[in-house]
C-alpha cells in the first residue's frame, strides 16, 4: 500500500510494508480500549484532594509558638553572621597591617647604595 513510505509520526520506516502493516496493527491494538462512539461510561464522582480538617488553621497558641521558634532561629542565624563578618574584618586588618609592616622593613633592608 505504501511502500516508499520513509517515515510515519515521527518514526522512521524502512523496508518491506509488513513494518508499517506491524505498526498499526500495534496502534489499532492500543486504541481498541478507547470508544470512538456510543455512550461514554460513567466515570466515578470526583474526591477531595484532602481530608476536610487538613486545611483548617491550627490554634493561635500552636502558630504563636512556631512562629516565635522560628524568629529566634532567625535572630540567632543573623547574629551568628555578624560575628563572622566581624571576625573576617578583624584577620582582614591584621594581614593589612603584617603586610604593610613587611613592605616597610623590607624597604629599610634595601641597599640604595648603587
């Protein structure tokens, strides 16, 4: 029937037309579950995605507490980079100041003489 035919949904083809006879075969075989016309069968009633107290708020005490867990976490985080920042300032300075007062006693061991 098509025997030239190279390539079918993005498959490519090649040889005798029993290939192509085989491949919609296959694709008869997996469309027979579906219904082309007629009734549609029923389908079952849709459920809740969650139980119905699962989105409800938790008591105030609950939320009040955990966000107070979580605020002092946060507070402890930001005071815990500032003391780093302030301890990489700190060896940042004295490496400044080692080297500058490297560069200085270097100059004074040059012999300017020439």
């Amino acid at each position: 029937m098509m025997p030239r035919l190279k390539v079918l949904d993005g498959e490519v083809l090649s040889g005798k037309g029993s290939e192509v006879f085989k491949i919609c075969s296959e694709i008869d075989a997996a469309l027979q579950g579906t219904p082309t016309s007629g009734p549609i069968p029923e389908m079952s009633k849709p459920q809740p995605w969650f139980a119905s107290d699962s989105l409800r708020l938790k008591d105030s005490k609950d939320q009040d507490a955990a966000i107070d867990d979580v605020t002092k976490k946060f507070k402890d985080v930001l005071v815990d980079c500032q003391r780093l920042q302030e301890e990489g300032q700190r060896a940042l300075d004295q490496v400044k100041s080692s080297s500058t007062q490297q560069g200085i006693e270097h100059l004074k061991n040059l012999d300017l003489s020439m």
